[in-house]
C-alpha cells in the first residue's frame, strides 16, 4: 500500500509519505492521536488524522487508532470531548464527535475490505449511532451535547448535525454489509436531512460567521445537485480568499488548511473536481520545511498562527488529495454520486 501511495504521488505537489509519517509519529502507543506534540486529544480530529494514516498506508497504527477509541468508549456510547495524556480533559458528551466513529470505520474498511474489523466494531458503532439519535429532537436537528453534569444543550449545530448526517449514512452502510436493520437510523437519517436542507432556523445561526457552517451541509451530502451549488455560490465571496484559501471565520482575516481542504472535499464531492483542484492548490505551499502543512495563516501579513504541526489539519490535506487523485479505494467516500449508487444519499 504505502508503494502505490508513493509512486501515485509523484503525480501531485504533496509529498504523502511525509504527512502520514508525520501522524505515525505523534501517534502515542495506546493508539492516541493528539492534536500536537503534548497537546490535547479530541475523539474526531482523531479519527481524521486516523484516515490520514490509513490513506498512507499505515493500516496497523489506523486500526489502533479506532480500537483505543472502542477501549475508552463511554457506558451510554459516547466519547468526552478532549483527553490528554488519555485522561479525560473536557467531559462534555459531543453528539457529533461520538457519531464520527462510523465515517472512520467504513472508511478503514473502504480501503482494507476487512469484514472482521467490522464486526469487531459494530457493537461500538451501534453504541455510538444510538447515544446521537437519542438526543435527535422532533423537528430532526440533533441536540449538540450533554453536559458533564449529564443536562442535555437544547442547542442544534448545523456543521455538527451536517456531520452527523454522514455519520449516519456511514453507519447504515455498515449496517448493510454486515446485514442488520436499522431502520430508526435510516428514520433519523431522513428527518435529519430534513433539518438541514429546509429548517435552518433551527440551528444557532450565531455560528454561520463560520465557514463550515457554509459548506458542511454539502459536504455531508445532506444538501446536494443544483441547491448544493447555489449553496456554494451564494456565500463563496463571504469566505474565499482567492489564491490563499478559506477563512475559517468570515470577519477574521485567517486563512486555514483545514478548513480549505474540507471544501477541496466538498467541491470534489458534488463533482466540480476543476475548481476542487485549483482551492487545492492554493495551499500545496504552505508548508513546514519537512513538508507538513501549517494549520493557518494571517492575511496580507502573512503570520504563521498557530506554530504547532497539527494533526488532523494534515490528516485532511491526505484525505483531500485523496478525493482528486484517488490514491486508495476510499477515495469517494464524500462524493454524491457514491451514495447515490448506493442507496444512502
């Protein structure tokens, strides 16, 4: 795998090996991937550099990745928000952090066709999937948290619940390969598709200053054909910063990797891989001198902030170039057109 990967990248201006090499060496023993050497831990950056890794190549330290997850799985499901040093750090129970497992399994088993890992993670997904559609309110959002004092956050997140529709979606694919029903997965998919799609008003729209606000709903597949472009159109003069990237926030002038790759991600995932590889390429210099990318950057002064070499930034540059050079079988995991085959759009 870890060859393919190499000679395939060639073909691009991102040195693969280098990133995931990056994310094998952070990655502690216990299988705990940090945000950054000595940092914190939270469960869905985990998971994304966690893909990173298997996009790599490093199939062994990936799949250690989800199994410390399913050892430090919480009784009702769920995961804390961060750890650090596998200590819990903050003991918020995020919806949309826990329901991420699922996307990071079918996309291990996308690229390794393992059946056992499967089954092997199936009782955890279903915990998982269960303890976010618990908090899923009448009207279809889902409730982004409960406390640690355990009090459900009546407040609905619109990237949170974007994301968890293809959580969702990911959960019942496994579900279909491992053949069991769960059709109030499948009932919560749709209300919640609902939710995004047509109810905005039920999110707290003090969040749309945010760019994953703008692009997630696309990116999940949620929103998709002629409303996901007019989507991307509407809000792209409020976010892009031409030739640099994205903003993460509209009224900040902060350029982030992350977040730009999320729309390479969604771009490429409606099919508008030409514009997909030109953001794509906006950032393929903004690198550290051992070719890991900077989390973000200042505009026009163009300060480095933070300094940190972070791991999911550089887990989701993979996971990009992934999706427009199709460099493991995992590569469609976020377009429209997969789901659609399959029956889970």
């Amino acid at each position: 795998m870890k060859r393919e990967v190499s000679e395939k990248k060639q073909e691009i201006a991102v040195d693969i090996d280098q990133l995931a090499a990056l994310l094998a060496r952070l990655q502690k023993d216990t299988g705990d991937i940090p945000w950054s050497e000595g940092g914190k831990t939270d469960p869905w950056d985990h998971i994304e550099a966690a893909m990173g890794l298997c996009i790599g190549g490093y199939l062994p330290e990936a799949r250690r990745a989800f199994e410390w997850l399913a050892d430090i799985q919480l009784e009702d499901g769920s995961w804390y928000a961060s750890y650090l040093d596998g200590e819990p750090l903050d003991k918020t129970r995020d919806t949309n952090i826990t329901a991420y497992i699922a996307v990071g399994v079918y996309h291990f088993y996308l690229v390794t066709k393992n059946r056992d890992f499967l089954i092997r993670m199936w009782p955890v997904i279903c915990r998982a999937m269960d303890f976010a559609v618990s908090m899923q309110a009448p009207t279809g959002e889902i409730y982004w948290a409960k406390s640690p004092e355990l009090e459900i956050d009546h407040m609905a997140l619109l990237t949170g619940s974007s994301s968890i529709y293809m959580s969702l979606k990911c959960a019942l694919a496994i579900a279909g390969i491992l053949n069991k029903e769960k059709r109030e997965w499948q009932a919560a998919k749709s209300a919640l598709g609902h939710a995004v799609r047509d109810g905005y008003h039920l999110f707290n729209m003090t969040k749309s200053r945010y760019s994953m606000d703008w692009f997630y709903p696309v990116l999940s597949g949620a929103v998709t054909g002629e409303a996901a472009r007019k989507r991307i159109d509407q809000h792209w003069k409020k976010f892009v910063v031409e030739g640099m990237g994205i903003r993460c926030v509209s009224d900040q002038p902060w350029v982030t990797i992350a977040e730009t790759s999320e729309l390479v991600l969604a771009l490429s995932g409606m099919g508008n891989k030409k514009l997909a590889e030109i953001v794509f390429q906006w950032i393929s210099g903004r690198t550290f001198d051992d070719g890991s990318y900077w989390c973000g950057f200042t505009f026009p002064d163009m300060v480095i902030w933070p300094e940190d070499k972070i791991t999911w930034t550089n887990g989701v540059v993979i996971m990009a170039a992934d999706a427009l050079y199709h460099l493991s079988p995992a590569c469609d995991l976020f377009s429209h057109e997969f789901w659609a085959a399959s029956g889970l759009a």
